[in-house]
C-alpha cells in the first residue's frame, strides 16, 4: 500500500484514473467492485463482463454508480466507456479487447475462459490481474511469455494468501532471512467433501458450493501453494504436501515444530500447511540466517531462539487488495506474484471417490476429483493429469478412489485454447536453457 497510494492520490488528483475492466461478478467480483468503486481513488472499474448481466448490474448497484449501460459488443462497450459511461456486457472476449480498458481483473474461476480472457486481454495490451489461483496453477508460465513478448504484467492477486504469502516472502527475503518453508493456514481440510456436504456454509455466506468444496477438498489450498512455489522456485516435501494438523489455539510460532528441521535447513525450500493453527487464516514463512550476531539480534526481537525463525501475517483480506494489485502492474510493473520459469509445482487430477470408464469428469469443486500439489517433475514423469484439464474429460477405464488420473487414461475435449496453451507451455519446459 505504502507508495501505491500516494501514486493514486496524484492520479485522482490529475483526473487520469486507470481504467480496469473486470470478467466475473460473483461473490469475489461483488467485493472488489465494492471496494474499486467505494474506496480507490485514482481508479475507475469502467466495464464488467459476467454471463449474467444482472450480476454484473448489482455489482454497480452495490457500489453506488451512476448511469450504467448494457452492450452487447466491443464496439459499444468502446462507446460507454469513451462517454464516462460504466457499461455491462455479457462477452468477456469484448471487455478484454476493449479500447480504453488499461488492466482487466480475471475472477472466474476457471480455466477455459479465463485463458480466452487473459490471452485476449494481453494481446490487446493490456495487464492481467488474475484472482485464479487454477489458471496461473496450471497455464501460469506460458500466459507469462504472452505477456512478456507483449510488454504487459501478468500477476496473481495481493490480497488472497498467495499473493500475501509473495510479499512475506519478499520481506524475509529482503532482511536477509533465508525462507525454507512457505506456509499456509487452514481450518479444514478434507478431500472427500463435495457440493452437497458444502451447500449449507456456501449459503450461509452467498458462495457457491463449487468454490466452497474447492477450499474444503484441498484443490485450492494445492493450486494456492503451487502458484507460491512457482514463484519463489520451491518445491514440495511429497505429493499433497505434509500439512500437519494440530489442536485447535496452537500458535503458528509452533509451526517450526512441525517439520522435519534437517530436510528444512539442507534440502530444498517447501511450500506447505498447517491445519488448525491460530491465527488463522494467515500465512507464515519460516526462515534461518547463519550469522551469529544476526541470531543474537533475533532472538532479542523475540523471534526465538532458532534456527528456524517464524514471520507471519495474521489475515488476508483477498478483494480489499486486489485494487493496490492493479496499481502495481499498470504504475509499475510490479506483479504481487507470478510464475518464475516453468513450473516447479503442479496440481493433479486425483479420483474423490471410485469413477468408471465413460464417464465425464466434473469441474473443480465437483464430486468426482480433488487436487493434490506434486513436483512438476514427477508429473511429467509419471503422466499425470492436471486437474486444471480435467473437467470435460471422458474416462477411459475404471479409477480407484485416491488414485491419481494419467493423460493416458482420459480423452480430453476438442478444441480448447486451455490445451493448445498447455503444450506451448509444456514445449517451452522442454527447451534447453
């Protein structure tokens, strides 16, 4: 926040806001219009795209706008905005080509659209901020590369414990604190749930049962940690990560306690979890320093007594930041987090329960897969399909329940952009350095 905000003082000041166009009005989308329309000077939310154009209407509603318009293609959604207009529309592929449009924020959730809407949005120049954790988790590099060959930032959202964790990160990093362990909090985490298990908390607070059994199943704490390690070049200590569970009121300062310290401190950095920690849901990052001066010095500022030391942020507050998210790619170039080379982590496909041949695999948040973070080398390796790809897939033979899907063992749809980007970016991996 700090810098950000003064640049957008002067920009409100200036009558220069940054124009951002957002595809997606559900229960995220509803809170970053809140906060963009309500709260952020030097900005201004000039288009939404949602498939439902009464969902994208109430976001502006929510917010207090003024005159809002309905278009139907790019060509008017240039018009009402070029007019100080705010404008509705249900073609994501419009908004993201749009004149007019300097970033577009990407909260769909999913992977086929919203490769269509990044891609769209970076080939017309402009920047990407992404609250979809499964797409960078799973096409995070290649859409990079676009970006990059097309001078604009592709970046995950502050805000959301990813992007919280990357500026922890970069603060341990920066006074000299080693990170061996990325660490993320939860209070739940069982593989087994599903959208009938989590209708009653999705109502209680107005979020799908889709994205709700996504949090409970582990699918989005494993995409969350993979887009982490991608950006910091860890790794995980197995398949599904450790993710220890401890008694309900046990401080993260224990969570040093949890892992095994010689693999920490002379193997390579981990992302991974802690169900049941306080305070949550935050995030820590456990680090080390081998200067014995500097380990006096911590310990005097009650960081323990080491070797590991544990930081943390005690909250993440998702859309509140996501607008700072924006200020930081378009002023800046500063992406809050994003892949930094191939992908040294990956989410698989793995069987919620016994599945047959014929069948066709559901999204994410589903009945029939949840996600489990593994090393990208071993993914490659071994065949195994992300669950990024999954949905839309027709099995091919029987799958026992916790087994992890092969390609080999799917046909996956014709036609989609979210595959054809997959080889680019598997084809990229496999170039020499």
């Amino acid at each position: 926040m700090i810098i950000v905000d003064r640049a957008l003082e002067a920009l409100e000041r200036e009558g220069k806001p940054i124009r951002v166009g957002m595809v997606g009005a559900g229960f995220m989308g509803h809170g970053i219009a809140l906060q963009m329309l309500t709260a952020t000077p030097g900005m201004r939310l000039v288009a939404i795209a949602n498939r439902t154009i009464e969902r994208a209407m109430d976001c502006y509603a929510q917010g207090g706008a003024g005159e809002v318009r309905i278009v139907e293609d790019a060509g008017a959604l240039e018009d009402a905005i070029g007019a100080g207009t705010y404008a509705v529309t249900s073609d994501a592929i419009a908004l993201a080509s749009a004149e007019g449009v300097d970033a577009v924020i990407e909260v769909t959730g999913t992977i086929e659209l919203g490769a269509k809407t990044a891609l769209t949005a970076i080939e017309h120049g402009k920047h990407v901020v992404l609250m979809n954790a499964e797409l960078d988790g799973t096409l995070g590099p290649v859409l990079k590369a676009y970006a990059e060959r097309n001078g604009v930032v592709i970046t995950n959202a502050d805000g959301d414990q990813p992007g919280v964790l990357m500026n922890l990160w970069r603060f341990v990093s920066g006074i000299g604190v080693r990170p061996v362990l990325c660490g993320n909090i939860k209070g739940l985490h069982d593989p087994y749930r599903n959208p009938t298990t989590q209708a009653g908390f999705a109502r209680q607070w107005g979020q799908s049962p889709q994205m709700v059994t996504s949090f409970a199943d582990g699918t989005k704490i494993s995409f969350e940690q993979a887009i982490v390690a991608n950006a910091t070049n860890m790794t995980v200590a197995q398949r599904g990560m450790l993710g220890p569970t401890v008694p309900s009121g046990t401080h993260v300062r224990d969570a040093a306690d949890l892992f095994p310290l010689d693999e920490l401190l002379e193997g390579p950095a981990i992302v991974d979890y802690v169900v049941g920690a306080e305070p949550s849901p935050g995030v820590f990052v456990l680090g080390t320093h081998e200067h014995p001066t500097q380990q006096h010095y911590l310990k005097l500022y009650k960081l323990g007594d080491g070797p590991l030391y544990c930081f943390y942020t005690p909250y993440h507050l998702c859309h509140f930041e996501v607008p700072n998210t924006v200020a930081r790619a378009v002023l800046f170039g500063d992406a809050a987090i994003a892949p930094d080379g191939p992908l040294r982590v990956e989410v698989v496909a793995t069987a919620k329960r016994e599945l047959e041949a014929g069948q066709t695999i559901d999204g994410l948040g589903g009945y029939m897969t949840y996600g489990l973070a593994e090393r990208a080398d071993v993914a490659r390796s071994e065949g195994l399909l992300p669950i990024g790809l999954a949905e839309g897939a027709r099995l091919r033979r029987n799958v026992t329940k916790d087994d992890v899907l092969m390609h080999a063992d799917v046909e996956l749809p014709e036609g989609r952009l979210c595959d054809r980007l997959r080889a680019e970016q598997d084809a990229l991996t496999a170039a020499p350095a």
